[in-house]
C-alpha cells in the first residue's frame, strides 16, 4: 500500500528532478554554441573546428580500446553477402576508383561539420561480392565495446553515390581518431551511423 503523503513528496522530487536535468542540458548546449561559454564547455573537444583534421571527435580511438587493431597492418575489411565474402587490405581499396565528397558529421550531442572525405562507393564493394544496389548491410565496427559499434544500412544510402567506406579526411589519410583504417560516411545520415572503425559489412537481405 502507498501511503498519499509519500507519492505527494515522490511527485514532487520527480518534477525538480526534471527542472535541474533541463537547466544543466541548456547549459551544455549553450557552451558548445557559443565562444563566451566554452571555458565551462564540457565536451571542449567537441566544439566546431576542433578536433584532428578539423573535426571535433566523439568517442576517441583511446576511449574505444581500438589504438592497436586499427594500426594492425593485417587489418582487413570483411564484405560477405551470404556465403561469399572478400577482404580488402586498406591498400586493395586505394586501388578501387576513389569518389570524394563533402558532407557533415550531424552529432545529436548539438555539433555538426562539414568535411571532405575520400574513399570507395559502398555500392561498388557491394558490386565486388555480387550483391545488389537494393541491398541492406549491417556495418560492424572492430570497436570491441560500445554502443555505436555496428549501424545499418538501407538501399536509400546504398544507390546514393556519395555513399562511402572513407579512407581520406580533409586530404589527408584518415586519422585514428575518425576512424582509420576505414569508415562510413553517407548523407542524411545521424552521426551515431556513421560508423568508424570499421572491420565488416554484411549484405542481411
Ligand atoms: N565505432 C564507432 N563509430 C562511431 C562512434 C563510436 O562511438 N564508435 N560514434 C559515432 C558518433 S555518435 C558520431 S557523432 C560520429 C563522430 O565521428 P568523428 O568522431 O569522426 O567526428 O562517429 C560515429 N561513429
Ligand atoms: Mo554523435
């Protein structure tokens, strides 16, 4: 049984629970808008321009446990659709046709940049192992933990050419810290999508 007087004092922490959780969010997000507020900016490598390459960094490669697999010269990036599959060194794909774009990094924590990347069209890998533009893939990062470790794909990403496993960051190879040696960078896509670190994509149907 509840007592009435408890749930009235419960309700009541609950809504200033509510209040303090509001005023702290608008607090954050104003430090990353705005240059005045950043000395009390928690995320300050977040902020618009900064970061490696020019690109605030969400969830460093340190963070991630990921500094050794991703300089592991036997790193291999794994396409299966169905039974067959082919492992592309970081070199086999600098030998596939290179499209470069420009496109954001839309983080849902209130940044966003935009950025020129370099690499192959997920459509041709998925041409390489036979499977159809129609396709939907699941992307698996070597990342052994975390929640942002595997996305999927849907055909509406998969025919859009500017759709790639990137290799190149604002002209330079890409660093540890955006993914090297290979990530996904698509369009319209929430940055928690565009997985880094990436060690396999599967055609799923
Ligand atoms: N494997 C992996 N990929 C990831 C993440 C991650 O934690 N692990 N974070 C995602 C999130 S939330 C964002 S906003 C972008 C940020 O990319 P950047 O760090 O290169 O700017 O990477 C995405 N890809
Ligand atoms: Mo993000």
């Amino acid at each position: 049984m509840i007592d009435r007087d408890d749930t009235r004092i419960t309700r009541r922490g609950f809504f200033w629970g509510i209040g303090v959780s509001a005023v702290s969010l608008i607090g954050l997000t104003a430090g990353q808008a705005s240059g005045w507020l950043s000395p009390i900016n928690l995320f300050a490598p977040r902020q618009q321009g900064e970061g490696p390459q020019s690109l605030p960094v969400n969830r460093t490669a340190e963070q991630a446990g990921v500094v050794e697999l991703a300089m592991d010269p036997g790193w291999r990036l794994t396409v299966m659709n169905g039974a067959h599959g082919r492992a592309f060194s970081r070199a086999a794909l600098q030998r596939m046709e290179q499209t470069e774009v420009e496109l954001p990094i839309a983080c849902v924590e209130g940044w966003s940049t935009l950025a020129r990347w370099g690499g192959v069209r997920v459509g041709e890998l998925l041409a390489a192992v036979g499977a159809p533009i129609t396709s939907t893939l699941r992307i698996t990062s070597f990342e052994p933990h975390g929640y942002y470790r595997t996305s999927m794909m849907g055909p509406e990403y998969i025919r859009d050419p500017a759709t790639l496993v990137a290799l190149e960051l604002n002209g330079e190879p890409l660093d540890v810290q955006h993914g090297f040696p290979a990530r996904v960078i698509a369009p319209g896509r929430p940055g928690v999508l565009q997985t880094k670190w990436l060690s396999m994509i599967e055609v799923i149907r």
